[in-house]
C-alpha cells in the first residue's frame, strides 16, 4: 500500500540495497578493469580507487582485513581483476564494489594508450622547446578559455584584479569536462586566437580526477594548443596533475591562479620597477654626461695640438732634425764607403802584382822551354836546316832531288845552291 505522504529517503535506500543485495548476478563477481584514483588511507588501512574502462567508472573499497593478503597493492593504470560484491551506500546513495581479493592483470590499456600517444606527439616535435613562443610583459588583452561557471575562471578574474585590473579578458567559454569536450576545447584554442588583440590566452581547469582532466589528453586538443600563433598558458587541475596538453603549451602554470600570476603583470611590482628603471636612467644620464664632458675636454685639447702655429713649429723642428739625422747618416756612409773603396784598392793592386809576378814567370818559363826546343840551338853543333822552294823543310834526299834550287841554313848563315844531275 502506498502511503499518501511517501517514504524516507532512508527507507528509499535501504530497499534499494535490499534490492541489490538478493540479486545473485551481483554477489561475488569478477572484473578485470583499469586501477584510477588508488588512495591508501593510513588511519584505517582501507584502499580506495575507482575500476574504469573506456565506458564507464565504479567506485571501489578493499577494506584492510582483505587488502593486507591482497597479491599486489595497485597503481593508477594497473590492471587488476578483482573479486568482490556490488552494495549500495544508504549513507550516501552511492553504489559502490567491496573488494574481497585482488591480483595483477597487466598494463591499464587507458594509461598505455595515453603514453603512446605522447610518444608520437613527442616524435612529430609538438613538445619541442624550440616551439615555445615568449609570453609578453604586459599584454594587451588576455583570452581565457574555461567554463564559465567553475572556479578557476573565479580564481583567475581575482588574481587578474589584484595584479592588474587594467588589461581587458576575453572570456571564451567551453565545456571542460565529460564527452564532447575535448572538441570543444580545441575549437575555443582557434576562436581566442582569432579574436583581435588578444596577446596570451590561459586555458584553465580547476582539479579533479583523472577522468574529470582526461580531455586535456586529447590528441585534438594537444594538436590545437601546439598550433596556436598566440602564446598560450596551461592552467589545468592542481600542481600534481599533468596532462598532455602541459606539454604542448607555450608554459605549464601549476594551478589556475597560478595561471593568472604568469600572465598579469603585479602592478606594485612594475611601480618599483619603474622606479628603479628611472633611478637607473638617471644615473645613466649622469654617467653619459661625465663621460661626454670628459670627451669634451679631450677634444678640446685635442684641438689646441692641432693649430696651424704649433703644427708649423713641430714640422720645422721636426725638418730640422731629419736634415741634422740625413747629414749625418749621409757622411757616415761616405766615409765607410770610402773606407771600403780604400781597402778595395789596396787589394787590386796586390792582386794586379801578383798576376803580373805569375805572368812573368810562366813567360821565363815558356821562353826556357822554347829556347830548349828551337831548332836553332842544334845548328850551333854543325848541323844545317835545308829549305825547299817554298821555304819548306826538305826531310830527306828524295824530296831534294826534286827541287831545283835549294836554301841551306848554317849556325851564321844561308847559302843558296842550285841541283846537278847526277848519274
């Protein structure tokens, strides 16, 4: 019977888990599944962690009397096939899946699907440093992309505020959680970017689960932010998380708020730098102008060295003592010259004495040897040269006879005869 007022949500509950509990298919079941969001609580010694797939996610708990003989203590990835019960939490209206046993089951296919997808985003040079582009001091205007209703665009609109309320934001609004927004997310990169004056743009996300942060792993969305002409800074989840769209983002900003401090420059800050840059400028100038009074002066000096009377002096003294240095060089050369030349004579003439000396007595010698030889030295001992015609030597009888006259020459002189037949 239905009463007219209804039934307490307690009651509602506990015929809920009444339910549950005497439907045999949900008692002792077996599930092989990806380990996410694994919490050891140390007080009581309970696991906590979810069981996913690409499909859909349930909560788990592995109270410590099971999980201390459990054959592995799971990681976020892990793939684990587990033993357990389907219960419903009346407290909190939650359907939960109470451990009894636990063991390995290999690499979670979500987490190996993500690393490889890293690794050919990485290969193709998506989160190469040479790509990240300088975010500018003081920007002009500011995009942030972020759901409109969450809390980091809060936390950014009040960093942005206190730092430097006068540099106007865009906000571009998008979904940042659960399907459709990775889509989403890319196409609002490409609208920020398009929008006229906007010279950084924050994308941002508050924390959350892996699951909640998982279309910031999108290759769509990593493909965009690497892509975007426009500097871009990576405000997603809190410190601890990371997610691949960091990587391809021009700067990887720890949490939201975090975001905004890179971004918007601290105007308290600039004051005491621009204090100090007018400090520095003054002594700058006054530098400058110590320096150019001293270069002055110099030329100034400079100047007076270089007027036509001093410059005159300085030439004629400076003539008269290259004419002094010339005259000298000059008659120390002659000197030496003559010097050499004196030496040089004195050694001709020894030389010309000896060859003459050397001359004379190879022509004593060759008059001795000629005179040894000459034929006239044998006449003196009686014998006599006899001349033909032609006042050549007659050698012997035969060619006598055949002349008609003949020249005969004693040791004193030469008589002439004349041929007689002869029988």
């Amino acid at each position: 019977m239905i009463r007219p007022d209804g039934i307490s949500v307690t009651e509602l509950n506990r015929m809920i888990s009444e339910g549950i509990r005497r439907a045999p298919g949900l008692r002792n079941v077996t599930v092989t599944a990806e380990v996410s969001g694994f919490k050891h609580h140390l007080p009581s010694g309970h696991w906590y962690f979810s069981l996913k797939d690409p499909g859909a996610v349930i909560s788990c708990v592995m109270f410590r009397q099971n999980n201390i003989h459990a054959a592995c203590k799971p990681a976020d990835g892990d793939r684990v096939t587990i033993d357990g019960d389907v219960e419903f939490y009346s407290r909190d209206g939650k359907i939960q899946l109470y451990v009894t046993r636990m063991r390995p089951a290999g690499t979670g296919s979500i987490l190996e699907s993500l690393e490889i997808l890293k690794k050919k985003l990485a290969a193709e040079g998506l989160f190469d440093r040479e790509r990240k582009k300088i975010l500018p001091l003081f920007p002009g205007k500011v995009a942030v992309i972020t759901s409109p209703s969450g809390a980091a665009l809060h936390d950014i609109l009040n960093v942005s505020g206190r730092r430097c309320p006068g540099i106007p934001i865009v906000i571009v609004p998008c979904q940042v959680q659960g399907a459709g927004a990775g889509d989403e997310i890319a196409a609002a990169v490409r609208r920020a970017s398009g929008i006229d004056g906007v010279e950084v743009i924050i994308l941002a996300r508050g924390g959350g689960s892996m699951e909640d942060l998982w279309c910031f792993n999108e290759e769509a969305v990593v493909r965009a932010v690497a892509e975007c002409p426009i500097p871009l800074v990576s405000g997603v989840g809190h410190e601890t998380d990371t997610t691949l769209c960091d990587y391809a983002a021009d700067f990887r900003a720890s949490t939201p708020s975090n975001a905004a401090e890179v971004v918007f420059p601290d105007r308290e800050e600039l004051r005491g730098r621009i204090t100090y840059l007018r400090r520095e400028m003054m002594k700058a100038a006054e530098g400058k102008l110590s320096f150019l009074q001293l270069e002055l002066s110099g030329k100034r000096a400079a100047l007076q060295r270089l007027s036509p009377e001093l410059t005159l002096q300085r030439l004629s003294s400076r003539s008269r003592e290259n004419r002094n240095k010339m005259e000298s060089v000059l008659m120390q050369r002659i000197q030496g010259q003559a010097s050499v030349l004196d030496g040089q004579r004195a050694e001709m003439e020894k030389g010309m004495l000896l060859a003459l000396a050397q001359k004379e007595n190879l022509l004593q010698n060759l008059h001795t040897r000629i005179h040894a030889i000459s034929p006239l030295n044998v006449l003196q001992r009686g014998y006599a040269l006899v001349y033909g015609e032609e006042s050549h030597v007659i050698p012997d009888a035969e060619n006598a006879r055949q002349q008609e006259e003949l020249s005969i020459r004693f040791r004193d002189g030469t008589v002439r005869v004349r041929r007689e037949e002869m029988n």
